[in-house]
DNA sequence: TATGAATGAGCTTTCATTCAT
DNA sequence: CATGAATGAAAGCTCATTCAT
C-alpha cells in the first residue's frame, strides 16, 4: 500500500468511526452528510470523494464494525478455555462491542431497508459467519455433554436478542459497573445452556 | 358516545392500524404521511383531520399498541394458573403480540428521538406498567421459592430482549409453527429462572 | 325586511364584527376562517352560508368599516359649527374610529391585492366620498380665507395619513388619554392649515 | 474580507434586493419563496444556502433598508445648513427612499407577527435610532426658538406618518414630478413647526 | 340552516448529490 | 484533493373550499 493509500484508507476511517457514532446516537435517516462532515471538520462534499453515496457510507461503516465483532471473537475461540468459559467471554465481548460503539443497532433491525441487494449478501455473510461461531461453541457444549441439548439456532437467537436489547436499558449512572454487568448477564444467560444437577 | 363520535374514533383506529403496519414495514422516516393516506384510499389532508401531525399520529399508534399489550397481560395474571404457567402464557402472549403486529420495534429503540417531552412520559408510564407486570411475577415466583433468585429487573429485561429481537429471525416459513415455536421459546427462557433440581 | 331576513342579517354583521376584530389582530392572511367560526363557536361551513368566500367576508367587512366612518363625517358635516371646528371634529372621529376598531389598516395599504374588480371599485367609490368630506372642509376653509390655500388633496392625504398611522404608535397606556390625544393630534395637524396671523 | 465572502455577501444583497421589491409589490404572506428565486433565476434550493428560512430573509431585508435609511439621516445632520433646512432635507431623503424602495411599508405595521423575539429587538433598536435623528432635530429647532414647542414625539409622528402614507396616493403618472412633491410634501409639515409671525 | 368530513392545491423546508473551480 | 454553491425531488403541513347529511 502506497503512502497515498495509506492517508486515503485512514482518512476513510476517520469518517466511518464519526459516521458510525453520529448515526449510533441520531439514527441513520436523522443523520445528514453535514451532520458527519462537521463534525469533522470537513465539507460534504469531501465526504463524497471518500464515499460513493450516503449508503456506501453506511455500508462499509457497518462491514467494519461486523468484521471487528467477528475478529473479537475469533480471537475468543483460539483460547484454550473450557468451552462454558468461552461461551461467556463471546458473550461479554459482544456486550462490551456493544456499549462501546452504541453501535447502529438500528441498522440490524431492517438491513433490507438500506442496503442494496450486493450490500445485503455481504452483510448476511458476515452476519451468518457471527451466528455460526456461537453456534459452534454451543454445539460443542452439547457435544462433551455440558450443555442441554436445545436448538442451538434458537437458543444462539435468544442470547444475542437478550444482549442487544442491553443498549436500551443499560445505563452507566446504575449501580453495577460495565464489568459485572457483562458478568451477571452472561451468567444468567448460560442458565438456559447448562445443565440442571 | 353519539354515533359521530363513534365513526371518527373507528377511522381514527382505522388510520392507526394502517399506520402502524407501514412504519413496522419501512420505518417511522420513510413512511410519508402520503404513504398512509393513499393505503387508505384517502388523501393526506383528511389524515391530518384526525391527527395534528405525523408525530402526533405515531403517538397514539404508539400508545395504542402498548395498551393493548398491558391488557393482554393484565388478563393472564386474573387467570389461575400455578405462577411458572402465568409467565409463560404471558411470554407467549407477548410473542403473538409482536408477530400479529410486526409492531413498531423501531420506536421502542429511541422514543426519545421520535416524542415530545410529554408524549415521552404517556410511553414511560406505560412501559412500566408493562415490565412491572412481569416483575410482579418474577418476584412472586421467586418468593415461593419455585424461581431461583436472581436479580428480577435484569431477568425481565434480558427476556423481554430475547423476545423483542424474535421479529428479526422469525419468519412463518420456517418448520416451526407459531405456536410450537412460543412454547419453545417460552421454555427455553423459562430455564434462567427455574431451579435446578 | 322579514324576521328571517332580519336573523340573517343580524348574523351576518355578528360574523363581520368578528372577522374585523381578528384580521385586525392577525392580519388578512393570517386569519383563517377557522379562526372567526371557532371564535363564534361556529362551524367553518356555517360561515360559508352567510358569506361566498373569505374574500366575501373581507369585502363586506371592509365596506361596513367604510360606511360607518363615512356616517360619522357626514353628521359632523350637518353641525352648525365653525369650519376649523368641523375639520376638528372630523380628525377626532377618524382617530376615535381607527383605535376602537384597530380596523385592518392592513387592508387600506393594498385594497388591489385583497379585492376582485367589482369590489375594489365599490371601496374605492367609498373611498372617495371620505375623502370628499375633508376635500370639502378644506376647500370651504381656503374659501373663506381662514384656511392658507395649498393644494387641498395633498393636505387631506398628509392629514390622513398622520392619523392612520397613530395606530402604530399610540398606545393606551401612555400618559395621554385617548380625548387628549385626539384633541393634540387634530391641533397640531390643523397648524398645516391656519393663517400665520 | 475574501474574494469569496464579498461574492456571498454580493449574492446575498441580491436576492434581499429582489425580496424586498416583490414583497412590496404582493405583501410577505403572498410572497413565496418560489417567486424570489424564479425572478433571480434561481432554485429555492439555492436561496435557501443563503438564507436560514423565509423570515430569515425578511428580517435581513428589513434590517438592511432600515440601515440605508439611517445612514441617510445621518449623512444630512452632518451637513453645515440649518436647523430648518436640515429637517427638510431629512424629509425628503425620507420620502424618495419609501418611493425609490416601495419598502415593506407593510412590515412597519405589525413587526411582532413577522419577527422573532430577538429579531424585533434589534429592528425596534434601528427604529429608535431612526426615530431619534428627527427628534433631535426638532428639539434643537424648539431649544433655538426657531419651531414651536410642540410634543416632540407626537410631532415625529405625525409627520413620519404622514410621509409613509405617501406610497398609498402618491403615482409618478400625476402631475407633480418626484422632486416637486418632496418638496411640497416637507413644506406644508414644516408648517407644524414654523412659528408663526 | 348547520356541520363534520374530506379534498387538493400550494407552500415551506430539507438534504443527498453534483460540479466547476 | 477540497470546497462553495447550486439543484431538485420529496416531504410535511395548511387551509379555503365543497358537500352529503
């Protein structure tokens, strides 16, 4: 990669972390080229040098923030941990991911509604890559006998229903800290895996 | 009620109903008032007849629903039922209510973005209502000690989570009928709560 | 005139005296016809059977106005009283009228943009009979040689035009009275046309 | 100030200059922004990256003639003629800028509903300053014993009244020409204040 | 007579997008 | 590369007017 490249690509980012953040608090319709632009400094129409159109812009913004998602747990997997262990971390990372980019959830609700049709099998790909890791973990977990024997599908849909639906409730001013959060959260969910004595 | 009042209450009802389906459909933003009137074989000025302005009719729809919701709910518990029943005809009741109306999952994100001060505390008051139903019957269970102890607002919230994000998994077309898959469901959340044995 | 006529009538003026009051408050434009029925606690369509249209109204409101200032000269005109106590008078009754009414002074600036043809040649016949009056007073002034002979229209219309535009500036709260304010104003204008001795 | 902002501001006096004769042709309310752009061959689109929204403009053009009209007044009081010729000589700056601007004489009338709160402070300020200049020229014409002592502040208004009255009655098709009325017109108000022998 | 309901033309405003410089 | 300026399509909303009942 070029010097030239390597500005193009940072400046790229720049953009999509202020374009993610501006639309995680005003919601994507609500956003405006000009609401993203100022905020950094620049001029709508530098944006568009950067971004085809305002839906390029969302779509490779949400690409990164799945591809990250993807990579955290990943790197979860590759742990040599019990596997009720990793599923709760899998859990926490998603949970910290989460509040820490307040990330488009709204964009998860309709993806169909944004993205073009290319855009959208991208976005699937990525998506089913994600469910296909906790999948996995919950697999096994029913496969060394640990955990109940559930519909994983069914059951990996619950557990990330009930965490994105933190963000709507969960307010750092409450008495528990991010932390123990994560920590009672992912504890409470496990109880629907593991396997009652 | 005059027979006048009755008409305009049901076309009232009537212009909600197809509200609430179009935004469930494409959003509170894309939906234009046009949108609703013309399903309605109706023109946009006879809409803001009935209703001061979009807002105001995203409100009421709003309003309406959760109502709705409270009754339902409201019901399962005059029924007697062992409490581990009651819960779970009343996550049943909730999931049927999300999939009948496809209800504006949207707006339960940031009803701050969408409501006036005022119209955000009518939500509020109702919201809580509605989790204070079914944390009566988490606490309740938990008091006669079928349920385990956990911390009854986190549990509400992680299973009203689990339920709302159904809306974007579930489709009919799945081999699971809607009432195999409440049940399932309902089961399957059901376990945090439940002692083992 | 039968009774019925006469309930029409009756009505009629009833509406007109409130359409006055309120495009004197908000201006023509501003007014909406549901702001006069809802101030009569009538219905929009009620008003439109006493009147064709919101022009109508105007026009009729505009002409009664007219009519009723044209009266008052016309009986100051029969008092048998000096001529500079006659153009006194008549100062003092144009003021009286213009602050009890507030009249739509609005609708004397631009009577082209508010009327049909017809209409405007109606105001404008009224117009002139007021003008009249003053032109006459003046003329029998400088005919008598009380009166410093200028030209008569430009006199009248100076005159006229200080009075109508102490709507603008006079406010009952001042320290004048309206009957001294009335008495300084005609004083002062009638100094345009006394004789220096 | 750059190249560029003397274009904007250039551009900016432009339309202002355009809006303020339509408006005095049809009234504010009759004025849409569509018949401001189209006589400047413009988008509304593009009137509107010049200005915030319609009254924005209107109040930019209100200020902008009230300024011009001060300006003028203050340029004659600087002048070494008398006190009396001074007045006149403000009259008449007076009446050639309403006749040369045909000037929203209707936003003189009822600012309060054209005008924002902050708005009509600073138009209210520019008024005073405007009106303060005729004052103070009528008091030194008392304080030498060349005027009368009459109420300085009714007397202003009487004769600015009379003045903006001009623009209803005064039509360049009669027989006196522009400046033969101005002078005519500030002769006889002179009148008000000139001793008499 | 009176009215509730409906209509549709017209207006203000927003904003993604383009493009010459 | 960057930007100021312009555009135009679309949306929300208002309101005089009509009309069946």
């Amino acid at each position: 990669m070029s010097l030239r490249e390597k500005k193009t690509a940072k400046k790229k980012e720049e953009i999509i972390s202020t374009a993610v953040s501006i639309i995680a608090e005003k919601g994507y319709q609500r956003t405006t080229m000009e609401d993203i632009a100022s905020r950094l400094l620049m001029t709508k129409g530098s944006v568009y040098y950067y971004f085809k159109d305002k839906q390029d812009l969302l779509f490779q913004s949400h690409q990164l923030l799945l591809e990250r998602s993807i990579e955290n747990i990943h790197d979860i997997q590759q742990l040599d941990i019990p596997i009720t262990e990793k599923l709760k971390q899998s859990m926490i990372a998603h949970i910290d991911h989460l509040i820490s980019e307040k990330s488009g959830f709204e964009l998860m609700l309709k993806p169909e509604q944004y993205f073009s049709d290319y855009q959208l099998q991208e976005i699937q790909k990525l998506r089913e890559d994600y469910s296909r890791c906790f999948d996995q973990l919950i697999a096994e977990g029913i496969g060394t006998g640990i955990f109940v024997s559930l519909d994983k599908k069914i059951v990996r849909n619950l557990v990330l229903g009930a965490m994105n639906w933190i963000t709507q409730w969960y307010s750092l001013d409450g008495k528990l800290g991010k932390e123990e959060m994560s920590e009672t959260i992912s504890d409470y969910l496990m109880r629907i895996l593991i396997k009652k004595k």
